[in-house]
C-alpha cells in the first residue's frame, strides 16, 4: 500500500464530510467511494477519528496556502486581511461550482461538530484557530506600529473579533448559499478590526 491510498482515502474522505457531516459519513461508505478495502483504510488510520483529523489537517493545509498567499510582507498589513477575505470567498465560490452548494468553512464546519468530541479533533481545531487567528493579530500589530489604526487597539482583541465575524458570515453563507456575504464582509470586518478595546 502506497501513499497514494491514503491520500485518496483523505481526499475522498474531505468531499463526503463536506457534503454532508462527520457523523453521516461511515467507515463503509468512505470504503466504497475511495475503492478501497476495510484493511486498507486501517493499514493508515487507527479508526473514523484518526480519518476525521486527517481532514483537519488536510483542510488547514489548504487554508494555509491561502493565508500565505494573502499575508505577504510586501503588501500593508491590513490589506492582508483583506486580501485574504477576498481568496477565502473565492475558496467558497470555487467549493460552490463544484459541489453544487456553498460548503461553510472547512475548518468551521468541523469545529462546530468535533470540538467537544474525543479524539484530539478539538485541541487540533483550537491549535489551528489559534494560528489563524495569528495572522491576523500579527497584521494588526504592524499596522498599529505604522499608525493605521487607532490607539488602543488590541491586536489579539481585534483579531478575534475579525475571525469570530469571518466564521458567523461564513456560517450565513452556507445558510443562504451565497459565498458572495463572505466577499462583502470585508467592510464589516475594517471597523471590527479598527475599534479601540474598551
């Protein structure tokens, strides 16, 4: 068995949790979709919960690279985060014309129905929001040392509320099946990063 069979049985695994949920998608059907045996699969994973951090961390990959791409030094740190809304958005977009409807975050969606399930899938999504959540303080940090926003303004407060906003309009999105909230809550998400902490 090679590594290609994992990375099918990950890949496969990613499209069928998206389409529906962690909890719907059994050890057989993600079997028969990836055409692999039972022995197979657990020659790789341990269990469905080793499968379901696999995802994690395949999904984080994914939007890390759109992160790097976004967070580049050159560009004026709060055009960062925009400029990340803007790849995110079309992330969505791309994930909409492929799977027929607008998916949710990748990380979020499995936030919402791992973290308090055993398994380490929770500590791994906290590890992975914490480093999202990175980007963003470090961008607002260096824009308050080149005065681009206001005095007062907590770097880890302003981003947390900008990604706590980015997961509620992403979580809209997929509601209303609309990726385009996710591209226009750039706006919204300025002033959040902008306001002083009381």
């Amino acid at each position: 068995m090679t590594d290609d069979t994992r990375t099918r049985l990950v890949r496969t695994a990613r499209a069928l949790i998206h389409g529906s949920s962690f909890a719907d998608v059994g050890i057989g059907d993600l079997c028969r979709e990836a055409g692999v045996h039972r022995g197979s699969l657990y020659h790789f994973f341990p269990s469905k919960d080793a499968v379901g951090l696999a995802v994690i961390d395949a999904n984080w990959e994914l939007l890390k690279a759109v992160l790097d791409e976004a967070f580049d030094e050159a560009t004026p740190p709060l055009t960062r985060i925009d400029a990340f809304v803007t790849g995110f958005a079309g992330m969505l977009t791309a994930a909409r014309d492929a799977m027929g409807s607008t998916p949710g975050c990748p990380i979020g969606n499995l936030a919402l129905e791992l973290a308090g399930h055993p398994g380490g899938a929770g500590s791994r999504i906290t590890e992975i929001l914490n480093s999202w959540q990175r980007y963003f303080r470090d961008a607002v940090a260096e824009a308050g040392l080149r005065g681009d926003v206001p005095a007062g303004v907590d770097p880890d407060a302003a981003a947390l509320r900008a990604l706590a906003y980015l997961q509620g309009i992403t979580l809209m999105a997929k509601a209303y099946d609309r990726p385009t909230l996710v591209a226009e809550a750039r706006t919204a998400i300025r002033p959040l990063i902008e306001t002083p902490t009381p």
